[in-house]
C-alpha cells in the first residue's frame, strides 16, 4: 500500500500543505517561494510519471495529464490562499511550464519576466487566444 500511486500522491499533497501552512504563516516571500518551486517540482515529477493516469485520478483532474493540469491541481488541494492568491501563482507557474522550464529556474525564469502577476496575465491572455 505505502508504493501505490494513490499513497505517493497523498504523500505529496501533504508535503505541500505543510510548506504551505509555513509560507501562510510567516508571510515571507522566500517561504512562498519554496512552496511554489516544490508545486511545480511535483506538477512537472507526476506529469513524467509512467503511473501519470492514476495520479490524475487521485488529484480529480480525469484524462489530462499535462504540467498545466497538474500544477492546478496541486496548488489548489494543497493550498488554504484566498483565491486571488492562488490565481496569481497557479498562472504564473502554468505559464512557465508553456515556456518549458525547468524546475530549477522557474522562480529566476517569473522575476525574469516581471513577476507573478505579469506572468498571470501573460497566461490569461494565452489563455484567451486559445479560446
């Protein structure tokens, strides 16, 4: 039971709700830095999965299967932000994933591009093309 993919996938949401408690509470960009980089660690490690099905049938989110969708899911079971909060990151994070980058640069890769909220819009917009 403790190898299955439902189990990791649980192990995981509770790595993140931990280092999310502890950005919330200390309200230190550094902390919510490093929740966001293990998101996106954990987005990017589940979508490479070869268990990336049963993975998205543990987080809800059906057949897809992309970073994208992980990074969703992830950010919104592990976090207790407002919801503006969430957006902003989840956006920023998805938009970075579009662009292919690593899990080591993300964070360097959104100040690069002006930070959270111009990276949130960037995707916003990609967004609506897309539509």
């Amino acid at each position: 039971m403790s190898n299955s993919p439902k189990f990791r996938v649980k192990r995981r949401l509770q790595r993140l709700r931990r280092l999310n408690r502890i950005a919330r509470r200390s309200g230190a960009p550094s902390d919510r830095a490093v929740y966001d980089e293990a998101v996106y660690r954990s987005a990017r490690a589940s979508a490479r999965s070869p268990e990336v099905q049963q993975y998205a049938a543990t987080l809800g989110i059906g057949l897809v299967t992309d970073v994208v969708a992980f990074i969703d899911a992830l950010y919104r079971q592990s976090s207790g932000d407002p919801r503006q909060r969430i957006w902003e990151h989840v956006s920023a994070l998805q938009y970075a994933a579009t662009r292919g980058r690593r899990s080591a640069d993300v964070l360097s890769y959104i100040r690069s591009k002006g930070g959270l909220k111009n990276c949130a819009s960037r995707m916003a917009r990609k967004r609506a093309k897309l539509s």
